[in-house]
C-alpha cells in the first residue's frame, strides 16, 4: 500500500508541475502576440572617419553616435506567424488543462481509497 501511495504522490506532482509548465507557456505565447505594436530594432554604431577621408570639412561624428535604428522585418508580421503563435499557446493550454484533470482525477482516487478504508472499519 506505501508503494501505491508514493506513486500516487510522485504522479501527482509530476501532472502538477508539468500542467503549470504548460500553463506558463501558454501565457507566454499569448503576452508574445499583440496587435502590431513596433517592430523590434538594431541600432549600431557609426565608425569614425579618419579626417583626410572627409573633402567637405565638415566634422566627422562622434563613435558614441548612433544611425537611426531600422526595422529588423519590413512592415508588420505575417497572418501565418500569428495563427502559429495562437495554435501553440492554445496547445499550451490544453495541455495544462489535461494535467490539472489528471491531477484532480488522482485526488479524487485518493479520496475515494480513504473513505473506503474507512467505510471498511
């Protein structure tokens, strides 16, 4: 009986933690998508001109300068990325959603085997 009993413990918290992991993962997949917000940019910086590469006479920028940042990805994301994005975290979610059963199936099992040792006295 001791041996059902920490199996019943181990499956437990294994459901439990493997359905909070889904959990967080679907959270995650859901905070990733928004609606179009800004894309996300690289800025780097400028190298120094040596002076005598400069005809103009103007002053070359400072290194610690930046070029205006351009967008990684030309305009907004695809449809087909952002129907992947939701298909993940609703797979997430389903997932936590059959660990948390398991998991509740499990308590219920354990509840059942007290009442019936009990019932049996």
């Amino acid at each position: 009986m001791k041996l059902a009993s920490a199996t019943g413990r181990i499956a437990l918290l294994v459901l439990s933690g493997s359905a909070t992991l889904s959990l967080i993962g679907a959270i995650a997949e859901t905070a990733n998508t928004g609606p179009g917000g800004m894309a996300p940019t690289v800025s780097r910086p400028m190298p120094p001109q040596p002076p005598s590469d400069n005809p103009t006479g103007s002053t070359p920028p400072a290194p610690d300068q930046t070029r205006e940042p351009r967008p990684l990805e030309p305009g907004a994301a695809s449809p087909q990325g952002e129907v992947e994005r939701w298909l993940r975290a609703l797979t997430y979610a389903v997932t936590a959603l059959a660990g948390f059963a398991a998991a509740g199936l499990i308590v219920l099992l354990r509840i059942a085997a007290a009442l019936s040792r009990i019932a049996a006295r």
